[in-house]
C-alpha cells in the first residue's frame, strides 16, 4: 500500500484539507511522476526503478484516483484547481521546484506546472490539450467506453480475461502498444482503478473545454508522443510543439498512449535526459 500525507490547501472556497497517496524511492533530484485519467501510480511501474536509480522519485495517485481520496466538496477537478494542489503536495513532502513527468493527463499537469514555474523541467508523454474538437469527442468517447466496460464487469471476469493474452489487449489495447507485456496482476488492478475513480467523470467534465496554447518558456520541457497511440493521435506532438516552440519533440516508436509499459527503457531515458 502507498504511503499518504495529509496537507491544507486554499480555495475561493476556504482552506480544504486534502490526502494524497503516493509511492517514493531512491535519492537525487526529486521527479515527481503524474499518471492519466483514471489510472494509478503503478502506471509507472515499469520504469519506477530506473528512474529511482538516479533520482528521488514520488509518483503520486492524482486526487479521486488510485489510493487517493477525491477532492473535498467545493473542489473542482480543473486545472486551476488540481495545479495550486500539487504545489501544496510538493511543500507538504519537502520537495521544491522538482523535476516532473506526466502521461495524458498528467503530462497536460506537468505543463501547467511548468508555466507556473512550479518545476526545474517537464516531460510530457501523450499530454492531454493538443486536441481538436473531434479528437477531443473520439478520445472521450473511448474514455468512457472503457469506464462502461471497467464497470460492467464482474472481478471473477476480468480476473479470467486478464489471465490471457487475448483478454489483456481486450481490456487495455486502447492504451498499450503492447498489451500482453503487461501482467495479469497490473491489468486487473488498473482495470479496478478504473471501475474505482471518483474523480473521472468530474476530471472529464472539465477537461472538454481545455487547450493548451501557451509557452512553457524557461526550463527543458519534453514532449514525446508514441507512434501507436490510439487514444490521442501522435499529429497532436506537432501542435504542441508549434506552442511551445523551445520544447524537443520526441518520437516513441512502436508505443502506445501509456508507453511507459511498451518501452520502459526508451522512456526512463527520454525522462532523464529531459531532467539531467
């Protein structure tokens, strides 16, 4: 079980006390790692360790996801809210200004954090708010396809399915390049987080009106995108790029939307690379 901490953060609302768990090892520089919608921390699990071999890594479950409590009432899961609470996380943890990297929606996070100035460097991996109005909808759309999905079926089901390769690319081919790398153990557990998150119809609604535009001027920022990402379509990385022109565009050849489980190695080293 994840470690959790408890911190305070304010709001237009008033002071809001918040839990987050999180998982942290090795020493250096401190990375924090961000995951996607509906996902947990263990998205990172297959770089975890080399990541933790040359860094301090904390890789958090996002408020209403994984471990996490969701938000209390009066939070909204927007940016504007979920970026001021990683701020509060990184202080509550004794971490200042850390290295970040983030998948889809935590990669979009990881860039907010960079315009705030709230991080040394940024990696964003498939990072949600590069979209069109019809990539956005087809993303949701499948989104919540697999929510339904997640939800409909029973544990014993999606134990059996996990348990073959044929099943396993049934419940997470959407996201993996290579979804027969994966465990059964991984898959019925992310599938669960899934079913699970409290915060994925709320973090959803909000995001439908969101598009990154801005510059993340000032520190190296990353954007890597996988060449078989089904769910956010890699001509996405050339938007992002015309936005932040001083960002390296990095292609993940033979990956998928989470292409931290088709190559951990290629991953880890474009994350290092990025926070070196």
């Amino acid at each position: 079980m994840a470690a959790k901490v408890s911190f305070t953060t304010e709001s237009a609302t008033g002071s809001h006390t918040l839990s987050v768990a999180y998982e942290r090892a090795g020493a250096g520089e401190p990375l924090l790692l961000l995951h996607g919608i509906g996902h947990h921390w263990q998205a990172w699990e297959p770089v975890f360790s080399a990541l933790a071999a040359e860094r301090d890594v904390i890789a958090v479950d996002l408020p209403g996801f994984g471990e996490s409590p969701a938000l209390p009432d009066g939070l909204s899961y927007d940016l504007s809210t979920v970026v001021p609470t990683l701020g509060a996380l990184c202080e509550a943890l004794g971490i200042e200004r850390p290295h970040v990297a983030g998948n889809s929606l935590g990669g979009l996070l990881a860039l907010e954090l960079g315009r705030h100035k709230l991080v040394r460097s940024v990696t964003a991996l498939s990072p949600a708010g590069f979209w069109s109005q019809s990539e956005r909808r087809y993303a949701f759309g499948a989104l919540r396809g697999m929510r339904f999905g997640a939800q409909a079926l029973p544990l014993p089901l999606i134990e059996r399915l996990a348990g073959t390769a044929a099943g396993r690319a049934a419940l997470t081919s959407t996201i993996y390049a290579r979804p027969g790398r994966r465990s059964p153990e991984a898959v019925v557990a992310e599938t669960l987080a899934l079913r699970d998150a409290t915060g994925f119809s709320q973090t959803l609604a909000t995001g439908g009106s969101v598009l990154f535009t801005d510059d993340v001027p000032g520190i190296p920022v990353t954007v890597a995108w996988g060449s078989k990402d089904r769910l956010l379509l890699r001509r996405q990385g050339v938007r992002a790029k015309r936005a932040i022109p001083g960002a390296r565009l990095v292609r993940l050849p033979r990956c998928g939307h989470v292409p931290m489980n088709d190559d951990p190695a290629l991953v880890a080293r474009v994350i290092l690379d990025t926070s070196s």
